[in-house]
C-alpha cells in the first residue's frame, strides 16, 4: 500500500523538486520501509524494479517528457529490464534513487537508475523502453522536438555494456519468435 502514497507524492511534489535537463539526473530521497523487506530483512530484489518506476515517473515529468507523451496520447512501455544488486539496503535505512536517461537507439530509449547509500552503488536497474501510442512507438525525434530540442541533439554514446545488453535482449527475443513460429508448425501438422 505504501507504494500508492510513494506515487501520489511523486506526483505531488515532482514540481517542487524542479526541472532536470534531459541528461541531468534526477533523484529522490527514500527510505526503506517494512512492505519493502523480503524474508532475509532486505530489500526484495522485486520491489528494486518497482522503486525504479517511480524514479523513471519523477524523471518523465521533471524533465518534461511526461507533458509530451500526453500530449501525443502516448504511454511509456518497458520492453526489457535488468538489476544488479551489490549491498542490502535494510529497514529504515535512507538512500537516494538516482534516475538518467543513458541515450536512444532508433528503437529503444534506455534509463538507468542507481539506488545510492553513504555514496556508494548497492543497486542498479536499467531499463530499455519506448513512448508508444496507438500508431505506434513515438520516434526520438518527435519527443525531442516535444521538448523543444533539435533531432541531432548531442547524444552520448551508450556504454559498450548497454548495447551488448540490448543486443542479448534482441537475440532472447527473436528466440522465443522462433520458437512460437515453430509451435506453430507443429500444431499445422
């Protein structure tokens, strides 16, 4: 229940945290709480991914990519994600969520968001992801000039790790189309 109150005060209190430019980072001060814990008395892994969803939501709005998937009826979909986990974070304990957006490719536009205590890493979720409307994913040049940005705004180079990541996505992906397409072969004969 508490991730309810998490959301609406996201959304509450997005604007009083200010606007992030589109390779700032965004952060939000949490706390672990009792509903977080898994039976070993940390955060459960599940509940990382989750914590990222509201980093991402604060993210969109502050750095008004929220206002333009609106106002092309578009939603923020999540096509893969991926955690790494380095040290527990327990009961009461405070941490920053710290959410960036990493780059596009002319498919998927990936975030990564680091959960930091005493600054040091102990957890990291990236995310590839698409703003999709009805006709489609938005391409990265109609949000950016939603944003009032130019088509070849600077982008960094996404890490060596990112595209090796997306690319083992795509190859599990088109594994699991062939193995569809096969199931139905064989229910044909």
């Amino acid at each position: 229940m508490t991730l309810w109150f998490r959301l609406i005060w996201v959304l509450l209190t997005a604007r009083l945290r200010g606007k992030v430019q589109l390779f700032d980072i965004s952060v939000l001060r949490l706390r672990v709480l009792p509903n977080d814990l898994d039976f070993n008395g940390h955060i459960n892994n599940g509940r990382y991914f989750t914590l990222a969803d509201l980093g991402r939501l604060d993210f969109l709005i502050r750095a008004g990519v929220a206002r333009v998937a609106i106002a092309n009826r578009a939603v923020p979909l999540i096509g893969d994600a991926a955690g790494k986990f380095r040290k527990n974070l327990k009961l009461f304990q405070r941490y920053d969520l710290q959410s960036r957006l990493l780059g596009w490719d002319d498919k998927w536009t990936f975030m990564e968001h680091r959960f930091v205590r005493d600054d040091r890493v102990v957890g990291v979720v990236i995310i590839r992801g698409q703003l999709r409307n009805a006709d489609g994913p938005l391409s990265p040049s109609t949000w950016l000039a939603g944003l009032g940005l130019a088509q070849d705004t600077a982008l960094p180079l996404l890490p060596d790790w990112a595209l090796a990541w997306s690319r083992s996505c795509d190859a599990l992906g088109e594994a699991l189309r062939e193995e569809e397409r096969y199931e139905a072969d064989q229910s044909k004969q």
